[in-house]
C-alpha cells in the first residue's frame, strides 16, 4: 500500500515540480525535495532538469549517462542498505538513517550547487503545452524511457521467479538481477559518450537497446537454466542502460532552457508508468490469462519490439 501511494503521487506531482522548476529555479526545488520525502517528487525532475541545464550541448550524452549510473547505484544498494537497517534495529532505525542522510545530502548539495535562477519564458497556453508534447520530438524519447523502465523492473522482479521455477537457488537468482543492475549502470556512460561523439544517434541507439532487451527476456524464456538467466540478466540491464541517457539527451536537445523542468518532470511520468506497466504486463498475461510466466515474458518483448519500431519511426516528407 505505501509504494503504490508512493508510486500515485509520483505521477500526479513530478510534471507540477517540473514545472514550479522552471518558475522558481530548479535548484530550491531539488534541495526541497531532498528535504521532505513527502516532496521526493520533486527531486528527479529538478535534477534532470539540472543536469540539462549545466552541461554543454554536445556532452549532455555524458552527463545524463553518469547521471543514471549513480542514480542506478543508488536503487541498486538501497534494498539491500534498508534491509541490513531494518534487520538490525527495525524500520525506527531505517527511517532515522534516512532522514539523516537526507540532511546531510541536502547540505552538501546547497554548499556545493550552484545557482541556478529561473530564464526568463514566453507565455504559454495549455494548446501550446498540448501540441509540444505530442512532438514526435517528445514522445518518441518518452516512449523509449518507458520502455527501459518496464524491461528494467519486469526484469528485476521476474528473472528471479524464473530461475526459481527452472530449479535455480537463491544465490543464482540473485546473480541474475544483480548482473542486471551492474550492466545497465556500466553502459549508460558509454552510451551517452557515444551519442556525443556522434556515433550512436538518439532514435538508432534507442530502438537498439528496446530490442535488446526483448531479446533478453526471450532468452530467460528459451534456453534453459542458470545460462539463460545470466544472458537475459545482461541483456535487459544493457538495453536499458542504452536506452536512458539518449532518451534524456534528445529531450533537452528539443526542449527549450526555460521549459527543461517541465519536460522532464512530464517525461517521468512515463518512466513510473512503464515502472508499474512492465510488471504489470507481465502478470496479467501469466496470472489473469493462465498462460504462464514464460508467455508473459515473451508478450512483454513483443511489446518492447513495438515500441522500439515507435521510437526510430521517422515521418517522411516531400
């Protein structure tokens, strides 16, 4: 019940902070939602926005790419952080470790960040707001996040209850999403290097890492054992790690300065809702049709293959 409020209030708040981001500056709005973990909304849209904001166009690849990497780490040791917290003294010690160090980055990052006052914008309508979001420009990038988003935590919860039904130990399941984790965080600064330098377009290296990812989750499906798994650990961790920081780099590249904050706080609403989506997905095919966790698995890559082919879609023109 709490993350599903958690989850709720993520997409209903992250596109208003991204948008009071653009007109207070994104900077208190960050530190605020360092402050209240009722405000944590507000952080990744904030940040984002950020990142955008003090990276020169041509290394925003980059710095989006070691933005997720550490933002990855983050989600990667928290779980395992909180439950060693929780085992030694309860869920009292885990919040009050929490709310600590939420001071404490909270101070460091109002220390080390630099002002970052609010540009001056043109006035804007709700049809405008309407007709810039349904940019290919935009929606093409926000399909491709949501996408990695539903492969990453698809991943994460049933890649373990796969290697369990083929017989596999905690230990070697574990391995699966950790190898997972440890692969999407390691090629999301290459990823954005590359797509600097010119080598890997935004729509080309994003279609590549959604299908990547299907073929992971084939892969977990067909070859059987702890192979299998490791391969579709990998797999999905990199096509997910590709697909994130050309997804960031191409919106702030369309999105004009004054309006980086609403952008991105919009754009994470689809990243949670690919979050609940993949899983989501995936239970309903094995659990609600009957047919099994293996044809879940494969629904969820045909449907990662579709939206890859929306992401590299180019309209033609005469």
């Amino acid at each position: 019940m709490l993350l599903a409020l958690y989850d709720g209030a993520e997409v209903l708040l992250k596109p208003a902070f991204g948008a009071l981001a653009d007109r207070i500056g994104a900077r208190p709005v960050l530190l605020g939602g360092l402050l209240g973990f009722a405000a944590a909304s507000a952080f990744s849209p904030a940040a984002s926005a950020l990142v955008a904001r003090f990276s020169p166009a041509d290394r925003r690849g980059r710095a989006f790419g070691s933005y997720g990497a550490w933002k990855g780490l983050g989600y990667t040791t928290g779980p395992l952080l909180g439950g060693g917290l929780v085992g030694a003294g309860g869920f009292r010690l885990l919040f009050c470790v929490l709310a600590a160090l939420g001071l404490a980055v909270a101070a460091w990052a109002a220390i080390t960040l630099p002002a970052a006052p609010p540009l001056p914008r043109s006035r804007q309508t709700v049809l405008g707001l309407a007709r810039r979001l349904a940019q290919p420009s935009f929606l093409q990038p926000v399909l491709g996040l949501a996408g990695a988003t539903a492969a990453l935590s698809a991943g994460v919860g049933f890649l373990p209850v796969r290697g369990a039904q083929a017989g596999l130990g905690p230990l070697a399941t574990g391995a699966a999403a950790s190898l997972l984790a440890l692969a999407a965080a390691l090629t999301q600064p290459r990823a954005g290097r590359a797509h600097d330098s010119g080598r890997l377009p935004a729509p080309t290296g994003m279609a590549g890492g959604l299908m990547l990812a299907a073929a992971g989750f084939a892969a977990a499906v067909v070859l059987p054992g702890l192979p299998g798994l490791l391969l579709a650990g990998v797999a999905v961790g990199t096509g997910s790690g590709l697909v994130t920081p050309l997804g960031f780099a191409a919106l702030s590249a369309a999105t004009p300065t004054s309006r980086l904050g609403q952008t991105m706080g919009t754009a994470e609403v689809g990243r949670e809702l690919g979050d609940a989506g993949g899983p989501l997905l995936v239970g309903a095919i094995a659990g609600v049709a009957g047919l099994g966790l293996g044809i879940g698995l494969l629904g969820l890559a045909g449907t990662l293959l579709l939206t890859a082919m929306a992401t590299s879609w180019q309209r033609q023109t005469t």
